[in-house]
C-alpha cells in the first residue's frame, strides 16, 4: 500500500512555529531538536465537518509524551488549536483532512545531543492535508517483521515520539514481502501491532487486541474499544500469538489516518474467508457514526 499524490496538497500553506507559508517554502532549523535527533513528540487528527475528532485526548497524549520526555516548556492547548484553526483556515479545509502535529523540544544554540542546548522553548509544526482514509476497505496483506517492538525498559511506547526508525525498518521489509504493512511483535513474541496501526482479530468468537506495554496508546484503538464495551461485543486486551491471529476468523487494523480497514491476509495465511468480516463492517459503521456527530468544532 501505497499513498497517492492528492494535487489539492500542491500548495499547501504550512505552519511553523507560527509562521505559515507555502510548503515549498517551509523553513525547519537544522539546529531543531527534531532535526538533531528525533527528539520530537507528534499525534495525527483528522477533521471532519470542521471538527477534529478526540482531539482532547490527543492533546493529553502529546502533553504526557512531552512531560516524559523533560520538555521545559509546553504549549497550553488554546493556543496548539488556534494554530491548527489558522492552519486549516489559510487552506480552506474543513473536511476529509487529516493534521500531522508535531512538537519538538526547539531549536539548540549549537549541535549536540544535551537538552540543555535548548534555549529557546519548543517546535510546534502544524501539517494539513487533504487527505481519505488511506487503507483499501477491500482488505490488507500484513507480513511478520524481524524488527521488534521495544517494551518500557528499552524505549516506553507511552511515549508517543517522533523517532520512528523501528517503524521505519519494519516498512521496508514489508514492501520487500509485497505486503501492504509490518506485523511487529514484541520481545517475547507476541503480537504488538503493525508498523503504523493498531491490530485486532476475532478469535474464538472475542474481539482481541495487545495491551499497551509494547504499543502506544492508541486513540482510536481506545475508540473501537469504547463501541465494543457500548454494544456487548465480547472483547480481551491480552498477549496472543500469530497463530491464533491466523486462526481468527477476521481481523482489522486501526488508527486515526486510515480508521479501521479488514486485514485478509498475514504471512501467506488468508484470513476468515479472505473477505472483510462482519464484526469488522459493524465496527466500521460504529466508528463512522460517532465521528459524524462527536468532535471539537475547530473551523465554521
């Protein structure tokens, strides 16, 4: 899987530390902290309707990722979304959009790895795309990675940071599979998600799903959770394997950029009947229908 160019993103105006300006003319100091280092903390939001949906439990998620990482200073959330309300407004965006957010420690007065380099307060990039979900609906091929996931004692995936090498590495051997995404496990071999979503199967006739010691705190894994525990649908946040993902009788990925998209095939093994399954149809209304009517108004 693939993205396309969407020509509407041609001229997008971008927002840096406040400055807005043509993509093309978009200046990140080579002195930021994300730049230097990845040491930078992002959430993608995507908008609906003029209303981004979850959008204070991401701005939670960015805050407790940046408190774990000793930034000095954080931006109040008033101002994180005015910034995204002039970004989207310098665009004329109100729908089908999603926001890549990312907040950096700043910008250092010389190279170096030590934060204390850091004088003059944090980054904040505001990113928005005309952008669909990017998953096929019509099912995805997952391939296992040798790359792991790193549990709290290596890298705490709690921390939702800009660094993402892990994920990086595990694309790449999936598009060298002919696979659409990475199955990652963690360091006992159990699955922890893919390399960009949230993954969960029905097995045995139970929704099934990671917990979060090798896998960040999804928001829309949070999401698809709350609308199984609203409709009675039998759900388990636990370890399970690859074996008993091969078995389930249908499975499905999730996250804010693509939603939820059927999974139909891992490791050559086809899924279910190698359609997307029912749970999966029902989930995806689900999550539709409270997206269409819940959210923070952020642009008329």
């Amino acid at each position: 899987m693939k993205q396309t160019f969407d020509e509407r993103n041609r001229d997008l105006i971008v927002n840096v530390a406040g400055v807005l300006s043509h993509r093309d003319q978009a200046r990140v100091s080579p002195f930021d902290s994300a730049v230097q280092g990845g040491d930078a903390v992002w959430e993608g939001l995507r908008v609906y309707s003029g209303r981004i949906f979850k959008l204070d439990e991401h701005l939670a998620r960015l805050e407790h990722s940046a408190k774990a990482l000793a930034y000095e200073q954080i931006p109040p959330r008033a101002s994180i979304v005015a910034e995204i309300a002039r970004t989207l407004e310098a665009n004329g965006m109100r729908d089908g959009v999603h926001v890549r957010l990312t907040l950096s420690r700043g910008v250092k007065y010389t190279s170096g790895m030590d934060p204390r380099l850091n004088t003059s307060g944090p980054t904040l990039i505001v990113l928005a795309e005309w952008k669909a979900p990017v998953y096929d609906r019509a099912g995805l091929v997952l391939s296992t990675s040798s790359v792991r996931r790193f549990p709290p004692d290596c890298m705490d995936p709690k921390i939702h940071h800009a660094n993402l090498i892990q994920s990086i590495l595990a694309k790449i051997e999936a598009n060298a599979a002919g696979a659409d995404d990475a199955l990652m496990l963690d360091r006992r071999g159990f699955i922890a998600e893919t390399n960009a979503t949230h993954l969960f199967a029905v097995v045995e006739g139970v929704l099934v799903t990671s917990d979060t010691s090798a896998c960040p705190e999804g928001v829309t894994r949070a999401t698809v959770l709350e609308l199984a525990a609203e409709h009675g649908i039998p759900h388990a946040v636990r370890d399970w394997s690859q074996a008993e993902l091969y078995r389930a009788s249908e499975a499905f990925c999730s996250g804010t950029m693509g939603e939820l998209a059927a999974v139909t095939k891992v490791d050559g093994r086809v899924i279910g009947d190698g359609l997307p399954g029912p749970l999966t149809a029902r989930l995806t209304a689900l999550y539709a229908e409270r997206t269409a009517r819940e959210g923070t108004q952020i642009v008329p």
